[in-house]
C-alpha cells in the first residue's frame, strides 16, 4: 500500500488546527472563555470531525512516504 505525505493528511490538518486553536484560547481571555463555555458542542463537532476523516482515509500517512 502507498503512503502519502504527512503535510497531505487532512486527519493531521484538523488536529493541527485544533492544537493552534487551544494555544490561543491558552493566551486569549475571550477566546478561552468561549472554549470553556461551549466545550460540549466543540469536543462533539471535533470528535464527529476526526470520525469522518477516518472513514475517508484511504491510505496510510508517513513523515517520509514511498510515493512522492
């Protein structure tokens, strides 16, 4: 089976985008506020997010793939 790019995954966007937006609800008052009183429906959208993902991902994913 192939492997594709790390940098091509949308698997990994998603959860990079995640990271990045909890580093700046981390340093943002409002944006942390938010976070905080919406956790339930954020943490719903971004478990249902990550499950299609791996529903459409076809192939494995390597830092250094085979097929470039």
């Amino acid at each position: 089976m192939n492997t594709k790019s790390l940098f091509k995954s949308k698997t990994i966007a998603a959860s990079f985008i995640t990271t990045l937006a909890g580093a700046i609800a981390a340093f943002v008052p409002n944006v942390g506020q938010f976070v905080a009183e919406n956790s339930a429906g954020i943490l719903l959208t971004l478990g249902g997010l990550n499950f299609a993902l791996r529903l459409v991902t076809k192939e494995k994913i390597s830092l250094f793939p085979n097929d470039i």
